[in-house]
C-alpha cells in the first residue's frame, strides 16, 4: 500500500452529502468512517488537490484523492500447516481447504492461514501480484466456506486465471443448505452487490456503489424446513452466494451473519463443490470436484428425509 492513492469523482446525485459518510460506502474502501475523518484531520484526503475537515460536503464532480499510509512491514512465517492438494504444476495448485480456515492474515488472524500453510509448502513460489499479505491467491472463499481454491505460483498464471474470472469463464460451482421451500426448482438471481450503508463488515443488494452480481440456483433436495442447493457464480462478489440467498428469503443455514446461526455448525452450509478453468499456460480444460464434507453430509442427515427434485 505504500505510495498508494484512492481516487474517486463525485457523481451528480451525491452533492451536499457529508464526503466521510459517502466515502466509507464506497465497495472498494479498505477504511472505516471513523478511520476516514481521521485521515480527514491530517491532511491525507484532499478534494480538488486541497485538503477537506471531517464535515466537508462534497460537490458534483469533486475530485477526492485519500493518500494511503504506508503499512508496518508484514513478515509472515511459513507454517507447517497440512494441506490437502488437488493438483499441481509449476504454475498453480488447487487446494480443498477445509471449514474454518482463514484464507489470508487479517486482524485476529496473525497465524495458522492458509496463506502461512502455502509459504511452508511452496516457498517463495508465488505469485505476488495481490502483494505479501495474499501471495498467489487468485480469489478467496470465506473463512466457514469449505471448499475448492485456486492459487497462483507466478504471475503468468495469476493473470489468466484472473483473466477467466473477469470474462466469467471461470467456472465455479457450490453445493449450500438454504433456509425453507424455493417457488421455481431452478433460477437466477441478478442483483447488484455493494458495501451495507451502516455496517461495513457485511455487503447487501443496493443500487449504490454496487457492481453487477449474478448467482444461478437449482434445489436438489427438499427438507422439512430447508432446502439443498447447486449453485453456479457467474459473477465473484464478495459474500455472493449468502446475499442473493439471503435478499431472496433463503439465507444459508448458519449463516449468523445475513441469517440466523444454527445449532451443531459454525457459520454457513457452503461448500466450492467444482472449479473448471483453461490452464494458462498450457490451455487445456481442467476441472476438479469436492465431494461433500463431514459436516455438511452431518447436516444433511439432522434434517431428516428429504424430497429429490427431479
């Protein structure tokens, strides 16, 4: 992040709002509002190249530039951390990582990451295109999602793959318990995804600050109170599945988040059941399944007999 700039143009139906507010809804804001009148106080946001107080409110067209600071030096040490590896070459490997597992150090997360267990098991063999804290890794899946990864060992393969992803070539299916009876067996949820207005931890369906968000569904099982899923991205925002889901009136079960917890699981039933991608160097299809876990299949058995969609 060092030397890193943000820079945003305010749009016409923003004008007279307060500058912090609107800025800390923003989708790609790594800041908290407070963090942002902070920044605000010391001269690190400036609007038209002059620098604004905390109460500014902004104008149509304002050119808003937020000066990052630079981090502490990260050093991360590899850990011996077993993994389970689908596959393998000189350019990436596919991971099956388990639920529970944080993806990349973040805050109250300092060890035992994915991350910690990829620099023990390929050393300096990463891609370092998403920087120290995620080297190699080319898309996340949440912490309690269980499920396939895919990660990059030079900056070839990060670039491809990422490539795929953009085009919505990429395929990327899960497997999910939802919460009640679905009308249709199969459909689409086209719902574009922001960051929530008042709590930035989570994302909702708004029109605002929002990108494009696509996520087809189809029931494979009905239970008494729940419903089995497959569903298919063909778009990557973040908490994807468990918004649509939610916005819909089908939150994943356990889901404490954008649901309601549920007893026996930690977070949501979710499961990255299938990847299917053009190798970027070779450019033949691979594709690889996860079967479903333990506790999801434990899950499945609490809800008792369930009814095959056919």
């Amino acid at each position: 992040m060092a030397n890193e700039r943000l820079t945003y143009t305010v749009p016409a139906d923003c004008e007279g709002e307060r500058l912090d507010k609107w800025l800390s809804v923003q989708t790609e804001m790594p800041l908290t509002r407070s963090a942002l009148q902070s920044r605000m106080e010391q001269g690190d946001v400036t609007v038209n190249g002059k620098t604004v107080g905390k109460n500014y409110r902004q104008r149509s067209g304002d050119q808003v530039v937020i000066h990052l600071l630079e981090p502490e030096p990260l050093e991360l040490t590899p850990e011996n951390i077993p993994l389970e590896i689908l596959y393998e070459d000189d350019d990436l490997l596919v991971v099956n990582k388990p639920k529970g597992m944080v993806v990349h150090p973040a805050p109250g997360h300092s060890t035992g990451t994915l991350v910690h267990a990829l620099l023990y098991h390929c050393g300096e063999h990463l891609s370092g295109i998403n920087g120290v804290i995620r080297p190699g890794i080319v898309h996340r899946i949440d912490r309690d999602t269980s499920g396939l990864l895919m990660v990059a060992k030079n900056d070839l393969a990060h670039q491809g793959l990422s490539a795929q992803i953009q085009a919505h070539t990429f395929i990327r299916e899960y497997q999910a318990v939802a919460m009640g009876h679905f009308r249709e067996w199969e459909g689409t949820v086209s719902a574009p995804i922001g960051r929530h207005p008042v709590d930035r931890k989570k994302m909702c369906v708004t029109e605002k600050n929002a990108k494009a968000a696509v996520t087809h569904y189809q029931v494979l099982t009905e239970y008494a109170k729940a419903s089995h899923l497959r569903l298919r991205l063909e778009t990557g925002r973040t908490h994807q599945i468990r918004v649509h889901m939610a916005y819909i009136g089908h939150p994943i079960l356990g889901d404490a988040v954008y649901g309601k917890p549920f007893s026996g699981i930690d977070g949501q039933c979710l499961h990255a059941a299938k990847i299917g991608f053009v190798h970027p160097r070779t450019g033949a299809y691979l594709e690889f399944e996860s079967p479903l876990p333990a506790y999801f299949t434990s899950i499945l058995r609490k809800l008792g007999n369930g009814k095959g969609v056919s």
